[in-house]
C-alpha cells in the first residue's frame, strides 16, 4: 500500500508578540492509500495544527510532512498548488458559498481546474447523485439542512478527484443521526472510490464508526497510533484509556476485593458467559462496568467485574473466562 502522508518528528512553535507555544512535538505517523484514519484528541491538543501541515497551510518548525514521498517543504508554489488540488477539504462549519446555488457551489473546484462548462456541469451532477442530492442543484445553501449542506461540501470536495479526503470535525455540528449519515456516507465514499480519509475529531464515537487505524494527539504529542480494534481492546497510553474509558465508573463493594477487566472480541461478544460462569462453577462476580462497542461491524466489549474475596475463587473465574478466550486484565481500584 503506498504512503499518502508521512510525517516525521513534526513540530510546531507558534510565535505571537515574542511569546512561543509548541502546539506539536515530534509528531511521527503514515496515512497509508485507502486508509481511514482517524486523528482525536481533546480540544487544544493540536488536532487542527496537525491536519493543516498536511498540505502545508502550516509550515512546520521541525520534521518534516511527506505527500506520497515529496517532501512538502521543498515544493515550489506551483508545485504546491498541484498537491493542494489532490488534498481536498471539509470542515464543521461547510464554508459553502451562500450566493451561489448548490450546483455552482460544486462546480467550483472545476472552474478553478479550468474544466469546460457542459463538462463542469456533468461532473457536478454526478457528484450531486453520490451524495443523493441530485433534485437539490438549484436550492441555496441557506434552504438546506446542516446534514444536506455538509453532503453538497462533500460533492464539492470530491469533483476534482482528490486523492485525500482531510474532514475537520465535519460532524461536530451535526445532530446523531445526521452524524451517522455522514459518516455512512464517507465510509461508502471511502469503499467505492479508494478514497483515503483522514477524519479529525473530538469524539470517539466517530473513530469507531468509520476509522481503520486513529493516532491519538495529547497535549501536542502523539500519545499512541494504530489500528481502532488494537486500541480498543488494549488502550495503552493514559490519553488512549481517558478516551476508551471516559469516566471511572468502579464502585467496589469491599476494601480486599479484587477488580478485573474482560476484554472480548467479535466472537465472544455475544455469548452469555456470565451466566455460563455461574452455571459452571457455581461462583459469581460483581458487574461493576459494561462496555459493549461495534468497531468496523465488528462487536467488542468490555467488564469491569468484582471477583470474589476467596483467592481460590478469584483463580478459578479467572481461568473460566481464560479457556473462553476473553482477555483477563487486572485493574487498579479508585
Ligand atoms: P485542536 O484542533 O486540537 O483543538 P489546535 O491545533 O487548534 O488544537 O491548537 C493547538 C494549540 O495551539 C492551542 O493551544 C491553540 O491555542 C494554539 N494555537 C493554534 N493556532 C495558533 C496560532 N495561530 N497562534 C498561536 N497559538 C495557536
């Protein structure tokens, strides 16, 4: 798989009247072709520093961005302007242009390509059908919903054939369902058209719908990268576990008691094995989270249980849900 974007110990020091702030701090990752690749972190954390180096609105201070082995850095304006062109880009707050019709709003980037008319508007209508808004080219912006209007500036982004889909919080203004359905639409456009994505985001919820791989940017710095089932279901880092974990839902009922946590996948996710655990062995656990989670259509879950005072009981469940395949980790108490 070719690399569309590598950065290597990217930095960023911003400077306002003499004062520094080192929004990023050797950021290291790939994007490989195909990809959709989720980048989350907390507000601040320099999710918005990141994505802008990518196609060079924000020149780095150290490292360097690579767009399919070129290093942004040495490209001349022209050569920028062509690389700038491949790189297309949506964002929270649309930018459609009000005046301007739906149609023309999408035939833009064909108009700055120098593309003909009749071919523009062939082109834009297509775009129009992907996004199933076809019976809405004459329609204003204004006249839309948010859902439809970040649908036109998907159309838009997608008429002059872009290699790279950059989405800034393209959903962060949107209700749930109107989420979902963008999402189900860039995951589809993602599908149909090779389309790499990369999705910048706050919110978990949208890494687990549609991400293949997520890099997690804390403070500046990247906290932890890699596939979303691989985070999911091991979090490493403190960053990855606040976002995988979001609150500290443990209340254990005794000070001895000992806290696990089951992790389970696809396969396991469905199966009743508290039940079987209590029917087998006779011994039971205190639920004190549950978790369940689907990841790329796939189910994971996961259990924070209170196991028995009895160390021999505690090893005997342990092993139960051992031999069932489910991971067994332990967990510190609050
Ligand atoms: P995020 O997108 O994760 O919310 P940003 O990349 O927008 O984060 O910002 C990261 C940090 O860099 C923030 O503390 C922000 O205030 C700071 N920052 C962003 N742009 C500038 C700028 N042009 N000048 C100075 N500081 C900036």
């Amino acid at each position: 798989m070719a690399e569309v974007f590598r950065l290597e110990q990217v930095s960023k020091t911003y400077k306002n009247d003499g004062k520094e702030f080192e929004a990023l701090r050797n950021v290291s990752l790939t994007i490989e072709e195909g990809e959709v690749f989720g980048i989350i972190g907390m507000s601040g954390a320099g999710k918005s520093t990141l994505v802008r180096t990518l196609n060079r609105l924000e020149e780095v201070s150290g490292g360097k961005v690579e767009f399919f082995g070129q290093d942004l850095a040495t490209l001349k304006p022209r050569e920028i302007r062509r690389v700038r062109q491949q790189i297309a880009m949506i964002f929270q707050s649309f930018n459609l242009v009000g005046q301007r019709t739906v149609l023309s709003n999408v035939m833009q980037p064909l108009r700055i390509a120098g593309i003909p008319g009749a071919q523009r508007k062939e082109k834009a209508l297509e775009m129009l059908r992907i996004v199933g808004l076809e019976e809405k080219q004459n329609e204003y912006p204004a006249r839309l919903s948010g859902g439809q209007r970040q649908r036109v500036a998907i159309a838009r982004a997608l008429a002059a054939d872009p290699k790279v889909l950059l989405c800034d919080e393209a959903t962060s203004a949107l209700d749930p369902k109107m989420t979902g359905e963008i999402l189900d639409l860039l995951s589809e456009i993602n599908r149909t058209r090779k389309l790499t994505i990369v999705i910048i985001t706050h919110e978990m919820s949208v890494v687990e719908k549609i991400c293949d791989k997520v890099a997690i940017i804390d403070n500046g710095e990247l906290a932890e990268a890699g596939s979303v089932k691989e985070i999911f279901q091991n979090p490493k880092s403190e960053a990855a576990r606040k976002l995988v974990f979001p609150s500290n839902p443990f209340d254990p009922s005794g000070k001895q008691s000992r806290l696990i946590r089951l992790v389970f996948d696809g396969l396991s996710a469905n199966t009743p094995f508290i039940a079987q655990l209590v029917e087998q062995t006779g011994k039971k656990v205190n639920i004190l989270s549950a978790n369940t989670k689907s990841v790329g259509g796939i189910g994971y879950g996961q259990m924070v249980v209170e196991l028995p005072d009895k160390k021999e009981d505690q090893e005997q469940i342990i092993s139960f849900f051992r031999k069932g395949g489910i991971s067994v980790q332990e967990v510190e108490k609050p």
